[in-house]
C-alpha cells in the first residue's frame, strides 16, 4: 500500500469513529432522515447522488451487488431494499465495514481499490461512488472494478475546476479530489467495454435552493455578502417549517432535469457495461426521490 493510500485510511478510520458528546454516531450519509444534525451537512446534494445511482441501477438486470467505497453502508442497503438483490459494501477503513454491518446489516470488508480481494465477475453490478476522484491511480482502480464485475460498473464522480485540484495536490489536503474527471475520463474503457452510458448531476445554479431547502445556517466568513447571509440565516428557520421532504424531492428531480438539459453540472455518473444484454433503455422500476429520502434508520450509538 503507498504512503498516500495508507495515510488515507487512517484519515478514514477517524472519520467513521466520530460520534457526539452522548456517544451517537455521526454519519457520512444522512442516514438519520432529512436535516438530521447527527450527519454530515448538504443533504440534498447527497440525495442527488444517491438517486442517480438508484436511478441507473433501475436500468440494469443483476442480483448481486458490491459497493466499493461504501462508508457507512447507506447505498448498499437501499440497493437491496428497492432491488432485493444481495448486496456487500467495502471501504478502504475497517471502521466504515464495520459501520455497515452494525447499522444495516451489510457484510463488508476493508479492500484496497487497487488490489481488490474478489474473484472475476464475481458480483452481477460494482458501484464506486464518489471515491475514484481520492485515489492514487483511478484508471487502474477503474480496471479493478470492470474486472470483478459480471455485468456493469455504476460510477459517479464530480467534475470540478482544474484549479480546484491543482490546490488540493499542492496543499496535501488528507482525502481530497486529487484527480480532474470530465466526461471522458473513462474513454479508456472503450476498447473492453460493451457500451458507456453517461448522465450528469448537481447543476451548479441549484446550489443556492440547495441550501435554502436544507435549511442550513450559513457560515459568516463565505464569499457571499454578509448582508445577504444574515437575511438568509433569518429566514432558514421558516424554510424548515414551510420546506420539508415534498421540496427536497422536487429539488433532486429539478437538478436531474437541469443538468442533462443543460451545460451546466459539477457532477457525472456512467454506467460501464461488461454484458450490454444486462441495460435496457427502460427501467425495471420506478425510483423516486421520495424513496430515498425516506430511507432511514434510528440513532446508532457506536460504543453502547
């Protein structure tokens, strides 16, 4: 394993320890329902990147199931839950598995992307998702999923400045974007793919409803007038009131309707296709935002 990679998983292994000040854990993922302060902030974004994968994942015929770089277990368990399929979810830390097998009862393991402990076409779909933009090598960590996989790989990536990562690579940030990805970042997979099906997400211009709808304060020391975050902070706690779940579903299916009509996005997602038979243009079900942000499960208190 390099220095960087190793690095990186006790980063992780820190962050899937975090728990508050009555011992609950703090999620990656908004497992504990919309707005919950015991998850990381942006719920909606989060929403958005989870309903475009269960979205592709409708397209797709397959009853197995592995996601690398899983964190918390949270898209593996509404994988089986919408799918019914058997599902595993792996992290480069030991405590993000072990996270997945307390709080959802998902099997896992810690794997090195690079090297993953799997046979060849051992699981029908591989998703990554938001991971090959942190490591070192995401053409061979790309060639690693394809080769694990029976039928299709499910990515998604951000697509954001060159500068941007120019900074994080500069400044050494621990777990960063260390890689610029554009929509034809896995051309490379032509040549042993059947077919790539891309979509893009997280239209920039929404970025301001986002956080609205969510409801979250916002910091004074941002690039945005302080005049206009102390109205926006005023009026956040009426937005909680009057904008609920119904409005963060609309603003997913809004973001999805903007990005790919639009040539504005920050955020990409393809389906690499190892057996094209396994795609069909239309979905073997309907997903809907509401059915993600649904998905919930009580308080997990890590050391109880």
């Amino acid at each position: 394993m390099d220095s960087y990679t190793s690095e990186t998983m006790k980063w992780l292994d820190e962050r899937f320890r975090l728990t508050d000040a009555n011992g609950i854990y703090i999620a990656h993922q908004p497992i504990y329902g919309f707005r919950s302060k015991l998850s990381e902030p942006f719920h909606i974004i989060k929403y958005i990147g989870t309903y475009q994968v269960m979205k592709m994942l409708s397209h797709l015929k397959f009853d197995s199931f592995l996601d690398i770089g899983g964190a918390e277990g949270y898209k593996a368990a509404l994988a089986r839950e919408l799918f019914n399929v058997k599902v595993r979810s792996c992290d480069l830390s030991i405590e993000a598995s072990n996270r997945a097998k307390d709080i959802f009862n998902v099997d896992g393991e810690p794997t090195n992307i690079h090297k993953l402990p799997f046979k060849d076409n051992e699981f029908d779909v591989v998703l990554c998702s938001e991971v090959l933009e942190h490591v070192t090598d995401f053409e061979k960590a790309t060639a690693e999923l394809f080769r694990v996989c029976k039928k299709a790989v499910v990515i998604t990536v951000p697509h954001d400045p060159k500068e941007f990562i120019e900074n994080n690579i500069k400044n050494k940030v621990p777990h960063a974007h260390i890689h610029y990805l554009d929509a034809h970042s896995f051309d490379f997979m032509k040549s042993v793919a059947g077919k790539i099906v891309f979509a893009r997400m997280l239209n920039p211009f929404l970025r301001i409803i986002d956080a609205i709808v969510d409801g979250m304060e916002v910091n004074q020391d941002t690039k945005y007038p302080k005049a206009f975050i102390r109205l926006y902070n005023m009026i956040a706690p009426l937005v909680r009131i009057f904008c609920g779940k119904r409005a963060a579903a609309m603003v997913v299916k809004l973001d999805d309707y903007l990005s790919n009509n639009t040539s504005y996005y920050s955020g990409m997602s393809f389906i690499i296709l190892k057996d094209k038979d396994c795609y069909m243009e239309i979905p073997t079900k309907k997903i809907t935002p509401l059915q993600v942000i649904n998905f919930t499960v009580p308080l997990y208190y890590l050391n109880k």
